[in-house]
C-alpha cells in the first residue's frame, strides 16, 4: 500500500503530543483554513508517494513514545492511516492524529465508512476541528486556536460523545506544556 506525504517522517518533535514523537507529515487537505501554516500540504497530487511498508520500518527502529498522524490531514487517507496507527499500536506505541475534521463529523463519516471507524479505534489522542485563525492562541498546549479540542478516542466511542482528555481542556490550569506532559499516555 502507498501513502502520500509531504515530507519524510519527523522522528524527534515534541511539540505534536505528549513525549517524544514520529511525525507522519501527510499530504493532502481540503479543508482551506485560513492562516493554515501548512499550505504546501493541501494539494492531493502534490507531495511524493511511499510505501507503507517502509514507513513501517522506519517507525520500528526509532526510540519514541509514539506517533503522530499529521498533514495535510490523515482523514483523507483513510486506508494508509488505519494501517499506520494499527501497526504503531502493534508495536506499545501511542497514536495521535490531527484532522480538521471534529469528532462529530468523522462519527458521521464512520456510518458509511467502516475504515474511519475502525482508524478511530486506533487513536489514543484526536486533536479535532479546523484551525480557526481568530481563535489563535500560543497558549493552548499542542494545538494552533482554542475551538481545537484533545480527544480521549476510546473514551468518547465508548459513551457516544466527545471526550476531552481533561489535563488539555481550556482553562485547565495543566494545559501547558511540563514535565507531565511527557509520560501521557
Ligand atoms: S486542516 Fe490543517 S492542513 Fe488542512 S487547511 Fe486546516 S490547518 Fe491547514
């Protein structure tokens, strides 16, 4: 299976989670937000196609606390994404994904497409929603503006809801990057 990225993984971030993290940079996105920091990641022909597999191989040999499933935005590579975070949690590793999409919206998808529900039970941490330039904030702990929400996935397909990981919820006086950050999850 090929994946589309915009560039080789990031195997040293700790800026897109908790801990030291693999960033996945995929391409493609439609969402068009403005002020979006990454508009070279949008087009769906742009960027250069790799094999899943060696992706994998990669992931294996690095020393991180996880992935991250970035972009451009995963949700448009749905098949390549399931693997990826299926093969990552094979290994002990946590999986967060950024989309632009809210957790609604992609419960919505999920009733005609399996895979995005079977994805969403892959991911530790979704960070949800387009990123909203006059909700920008330097405060708010991996996330670019405040309408961005860090889900707990599992929690929140277990009770039929969003659930925010409360550490990271706005106001939250944790919801800085610390010390605590780093053995999440
Ligand atoms: S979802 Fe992310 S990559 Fe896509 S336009 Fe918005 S900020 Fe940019």
């Amino acid at each position: 299976m090929k994946v589309r990225l915009a560039a080789p993984i990031q195997d040293d971030s700790i800026v897109d989670g908790a801990g030291i993290r693999a960033v996945i940079w995929m391409q493609g996105c439609s969402h068009n937000c403005k002020g979006c920091q990454n508009p070279s990641t949008h087009d769906f022909k742009g960027g250069y196609l790799e094999d899943v597999d060696n992706l994998k191989e990669e992931i294996k040999a690095l020393d991180i606390d996880g992935i991250t499933l970035s972009g451009g935005d995963p949700m448009f590579q749905v098949e390549a994404s399931l693997e990826i975070a299926k093969y990552a949690k094979s290994l002990g590793l946590n999986v967060w994904c950024y989309t632009g999409y809210t957790y609604e919206e992609l419960m919505a998808i999920s009733k005609t497409n399996k895979k995005m529900l079977d994805l969403l039970n892959n991911i530790d941490a979704l960070v949800d929603g387009r990123f909203e330039l006059d909700q920008l904030s330097y405060e708010v702990v991996f996330r670019g503006s405040k309408n961005q929400r860090i889900i707990d996935v599992a929690s929140s397909l277990k009770v039929g809801k969003a659930i925010e990981f409360e550490k990271y919820k706005i106001g939250n006086t944790q919801n800085k990057a610390n010390s605590d950050n780093m053995i999440f999850i």
